[in-house]
C-alpha cells in the first residue's frame, strides 16, 4: 500500500480529526521532511501507529507560542506542571512523562544527559511547521527511548523562489496590562538545486495574571503572579543541495536560549515574606535559572542507491543551564550555604544511519544505526557573593547504541504488515570525576526491543490498525548516581524500563464525520522507584536507594472527529479517557498523579464572511492527584490532594485583510476560571492576545 506524503499524515493517525475543518492548512510540502520521524519521503509507507500532528496554522490561531500549550488540546496528550523549586511544565503522552517520551528536533533528540528533565515551556512553536506526536507504537529505526510514544518538533523549508513571513504579537491579563511581545521572521529561497530557509523569533514574558476569582495570601497577592517571568528566543537557519529530483543533503543550525523565573507555592513558607514553617512544612527553596540554552548543529543526507535509499543524520549539540540559588526570596544575594550557582555544561555528538530496499514485490527492509555519546560537566560555585573558589568540575561521559531492522511485507492489496527488533546499549563511561577524583563506579544497561503491526485497508474510506510493541528506556545518571544532598544510595546498574503497548485503532469517514478512534493498553515492568535501604545517614534520616521495582498499567480509549457541516460551519471534537495504576511492593499508597482520567476538547469553526473566521472552543479537564507539599507525621506515607476539574472557554477570531495579511485576536479561559494542576501552582487568569501576520 503506496500512500502520499499528504494521505500518511491523515491515515493511521489522529491529525485529521485534530485540525479544524474550515482552518487553512500549511502545504505539506512546507515541511522539512528530512526531520520528519514517521515518514521520509513520497512513496514511504505508514508505520502502523496512532499519530497526532499540529499544524502551523493551528498554532497561530490559537496563540499557543510553547510546546506544552500547543499540544493541550492534542488526543491522547495531557498537559501538567512538576511545581516545586524548579516549576517546569510537562506533557505526557498517555501517562508517559518526559522521561519515556523522547522529544526531537528535526529528528535529533533533545536530551540533557544529568537528568533529562526538560521543561516544554522553553520551546517555541512559531518557526515549526508541524508538531508530530507518536504514542505506543514508535518505530524502531527512531531509534533508542519510545518507550511510551515520541515528540517531534519538525521545521520547514521553502517552497517558492522567494517566500517570508512576519509576525508581531502581544498578550494581555485581565487587569489589561501588556504581559508578554512575541516577535517572529522568517525568510526562504528555493532555487533549481539548492534552498535556504532562516528564521528568528523572541518572546519576552513579563508574567501571567492570576484569576480574580484567586485568594490572596502572604505568599502571593491579587494580580500578576510573582516570579512568572520568562524569556526565550531561537534561531534557526538551514542550506539544502538538491542535486536531482531524489537526493538532498541539509546543513542545519539552531540556537535556542532562555531565562526564566520559579513562582512560589501559594500555600507554602516563603523566606523574608511568612513567618518560620508549621509542622509538616519547610522553607521554599529560592531558584531562578538565568541561562537556559541549546545549540544544534546537524547534517542530514537522503540518497537513492539503485532499488534503495541511504538517509543520515549526523549532529553536535550543546547545552548550557545555570541555576541559581539564593538567600531569600529578594534574589539578591547569595552568601548563606544554601546559596550557590550550579552551571551544567554538557555535550553530545551523534550519528544515525537509515537504508532501505525492497526485496521484491512484497517486502520492504529497512535498517537503521544509531550512535550517540553524552558529555556533562557540573560546576559548583557555593556561596558566589563571597567570592569563594568553585568546587572541582565534576565529569561524567555515556555511550548510547542501537541497531534496528523492520520489514513491511504487503501480504495483500490492502492489508500491510510490520515487524520490528533492535537492540540497545547505554554505558557509562565516567561518573562524577574530577581532576582528583576518579568518580564513582560505571555501569550499564541493554536491552531488546520488538514489535509487530498490522495495518488493513478494505476500502478508500478508512483503515484499520492493530499493534504490540515492547520498548524500554534507559535509566538517567540522575537515575543512577544522583544521592539527593546524601539521602540516597547510587545505584549504576539499574536496569531499564520497559512497556509492552498493545493498540487498535480505526481512522476514516463515518457518514459525513472523520473519525479516528483507538483502545490502547499499557503494562509496564521494572519502573524506577525509590527504595527504602533501611540504614541511616548521617544526621539520622532513612537512606533510599533507586532500583527497578514498580509495576503500572495504562488503559484508555481515544477518538477525535471532524465534521464540514457546511461551506462556513466545521466542528472539531476529541476525547481520552485515560487509567493508569502503579503498584510498588514498598509503598502500598503508591498512587499516580497529574494526569486526569478524562479530558475532552470541542471546537466550532464558522466562517462569518469571506475574509472573517470566529472560532469559539472548550477545554474539559476532569480532576487529578498531586502529591502534597505538607508532609503526613508518618515518613513512609505519601500525602496526595486532589485538584479540582475544570472547563476552559476560549474564542479565536481570524481575520484575512489580504492574501498576504491577516489579523488573530482571542480570549482564552474567557470566564478567569481559577484552577491549578499541581498543589499551590494556580494557572493564568483570562488572557487577551492580538498578532499580526504578513506573508511575501
């Protein structure tokens, strides 16, 4: 079965029923194929498993500038805030967190080697052309991870010999003041045999407003929420060699950076603001981060050979993260021990190689090779007011293999089958070493991954799939060696974790409704938890220790649908109900937090006028568990809080003042709901935002 670059975005996949009907769509020509991860090239087939992709325009219209806002409405995909000193906002992809859920760019995966705790607030969406999200089922030519599913932010490439864009936007609170300015451009060539595309883009956050419906308290008042700031900007600029109607060959470079400020939980004591702690409670800790940057420098390569292809991707990266610690919530100084200034500077170089052909009329084998080699260097400035001498660099360095195959055999005209293995290696190869120090003992982790799909199409009208995969991911050195300011045991041969994934699902038309619908179940072994040792630190409290014990289940259902009711009138509704269990022979209270069980989205798009789209929307989220920040009187128990459902009403008003201009204004959360997703983190208020778009 053949498919197009256009139809393997809306088979198999949930993007159809994501999009809203009467919205108009980027070409998918626009996208920067090479660093797509479920399809290659035109005559690709589809891998088997259930895709949500965002457009562009979709993202513009609803003024959803970071990743973790654009993908909130996405099936299968909730959106949550880890809260905490470090206040990072998170997706998970059906119950699977960051951690299991890789995110790429163009194709190269972002991952911060310490700890891979990645905050989706700091990416930006107005220079993407789609955002691609695989859940369950991930190819095993992606490579290492895809554990729970894959995020791939892909961006584009011209299409015209001459081609731009400008975009300038601003946001409001509900008291009217001017919080956030985004500012995007972007300019592309495509000539006979080669193309340029470069783009920039900045946004300045001077913070959200809190809902008026929020009770002020010492630790924060009505209004604008404290410590909110954030700043971010991202270059990207790319060079193709298209030397014949085949082959292409991209030198890629991107700089990302950003600043951002921690808000405070509202219930919490805060230095220099609430008085000393009460009993199961203590002291805030006062972080911000003024430096948080990514740099990506990437070749990738597509070659015919004869009956095959050759693909490849070769890249270096860097990331620079400083996190600062302070005396008190004044962030002015830093002379108390709790203070100091932790700068991560870390490195990797990597290469994946990618070649298919077919063997004869029914088969199609691909293989791919991937290589990678992560470099983390963590400087310990105590004290820095002072002056004092920083502590000794400390290194750690990790290889990471992974050789795959997976065959696509067309057993018939309209039924495909898939099959996968691969096999991944990740050591260690230094841990904590310093120039004194040799560091602490290495370890290792393997492991074999399979899966097998099947994909029938018994009409043009729609598609059936079914699929199991077992996929793991690699523990983190923070998993492995991180002793949490002395309190736990390093443990650097924990294992992997592993998911086996089973889905079936069905994408196509339903009466004059597309409808994209899956089951899916999870069972996952060997989950990293925290494990009582039984002996005592120092000071007298209970060491732990991480090791591969919990056991969890995730189980849901999904559906998304869309209907042209008309020229002028579209409706785009989708839903998730998601379960998950985690058992931990340790902890019986064990219990899994922030993700709710239901979550819903309905959107009308009516085209008022030739030039005037008004498109009003709901967001329905049911409640979830957070773990609570007051601890019980008993260690071994967890508190957890139940924050309360909500809805979002929200209302996107397009207008086309030419072929080349256009005017976005919108209201989210238009009734200034008071909600939060995490214990003493509550969201935005209502919001006001205005852009302008101009294309040549």
């Amino acid at each position: 079965m053949r498919i197009t670059v256009k139809a393997a975005l809306c088979g198999a996949t949930m993007l159809c029923g994501a999009m809203p009907a009467v919205a108009q769509i980027a070409d998918p020509s626009q996208v920067f194929v090479l660093g797509t991860i479920t399809l290659t090239a035109e005559s690709d087939e589809s891998r088997g498993g259930t895709t949500t992709s965002v457009s562009s325009d979709d993202i513009l219209r609803t003024n959803r500038a970071s990743l973790d806002d654009a993908l909130r409405v996405a099936p299968g995909v909730q959106v949550g805030n880890s809260g905490g000193s470090r206040n990072e906002r998170l997706i998970y992809v059906r119950g699977f967190d960051r951690f299991q859920v890789p995110l790429s760019v163009d194709g190269i995966r972002v991952y911060l080697p310490a700890d891979n705790r990645l905050d989706y607030g700091r990416f930006l969406t107005p220079d993407l052309a789609e955002i691609q999200v695989q859940k369950s089922y991930v190819s095993v030519l992606n490579g290492p991870g895809g554990m729970g599913g894959a995020i791939n932010l892909v961006t584009r490439q011209p299409t015209e010999i001459f081609e731009g864009e400008a975009r300038l936007g601003v946001e409001a609170g509900n008291r009217g003041d001017v919080t956030a300015r985004t500012g995007f451009l972007s300019l592309g060539t495509r000539q006979q045999d080669f193309w340029l595309q470069g783009s920039y883009m900045k946004r300045d956050n001077d913070g959200f407003y809190l809902s008026r419906d929020y009770n002020p308290r010492p630790q924060q008042g009505a209004g604008q929420r404290d410590n909110s700031e954030t700043d971010d900007d991202r270059l990207n600029l790319k060079a193709g060699w298209t030397p014949n109607a085949t082959d292409e060959y991209v030198l890629s470079y991107t700089r990302q950076t950003g600043s951002k400020e921690a808000p405070y939980n509202v219930d919490q004591p805060i230095r220099g603001i609430t008085g000393d702690p009460g009993v199961g409670q203590s002291w805030q800790r006062d972080w911000t981060w003024p430096e948080w940057d990514l740099d990506s420098l990437a070749f990738y390569s597509h070659t015919e050979l004869g009956g095959g292809y050759l693909k490849t991707r070769a890249y270096y990266n860097r990331f620079d993260n400083l996190l600062s610690a302070w005396d008190d919530s004044t962030h002015s100084s830093q002379t108390e021990r709790r203070a100091f200034n932790s700068r991560y500077k870390d490195r990797a170089w990597g290469l994946s190689l990618e070649a298919g052909a077919e063997l004869g009329a029914a088969n199609t084998l691909r293989g791919a090779l991937h290589y990678r080699r992560d470099k983390h260097r963590s400087i310990q400035l105590p004290q820095p007011t002072l002056g004092l001498p920083a502590d000794p660099t400390e290194i750690s360095e990790e290889e990471t293999w992974s050789l795959a195959l997976e065959n696509t055999w067309q057993a018939r005209d309209d039924l495909s089958v898939i099959a996968g293995i691969s096999y991944d290696r990740a050591e260690v190869l230094e841990a904590d070493r310093t120039d004194t120090d040799p560091g602490l003992p290495t370890g290792s982790s393997d492991a074999v991954n399979w899966q097998v799909a099947a994909i029938w199409q018994p009409d043009s009208s729609g598609e059936f799939h079914a699929s199991l995969s077992s996929r793991t991911r690699f523990p983190t050195l923070f998993d492995r060696y991180s002793t949490r300011f002395g309190t736990v045991v390093p443990n650097p041969d924990l294992k992997s974790e592993r998911a086996l994934n089973a889905e079936l699902g069905y994408g196509g038309d339903l009466g004059p409704a597309r409808i994209e619908a899956a089951l899916f179940y999870s069972k996952v072994r060997d989950m990293i938890q925290s494990v009582p040792t039984g002996d005592l630190d120092d000071e007298g409290d209970p060491m732990s220790q991480s090791q591969n014990v919990g056991d969890g289940s995730y189980k849901g259902f999904e559906i998304a649908a869309s209907w042209d009711v008309n020229d002028r009138l579209a409706l785009v509704a989708n839903y998730t109900l998601l379960h998950r269990g985690i058992s931990d022979p340790e902890r019986a209270d064990y219990r899994p937090t922030d993700t709710p069980r239901h979550n819903a989205y309905l959107r009308l798009d009516w085209q008022a006028t030739d030039n005037l789209t008004v498109s009003p929307s709901f967001e329905v989220s049911s409640s979830r568990l957070s773990e609570s920040a007051i601890q019980p009187d008993d260690p071994s128990q967890i508190a957890y809080t139940r924050m309360g459902g909500f809805g979002l009403a929200n209302i996107d008003v397009e207008w086309q003042a030419s072929d080349q201009a256009s005017v976005v204004f919108g209201i989210r959360n238009i009734f200034d709901r008071d909600y939060q997703l995490v214990e003493g983190y509550p969201e935005p208020g209502r919001t006001f935002f205005l852009t302008t778009r101009m294309t040549f």
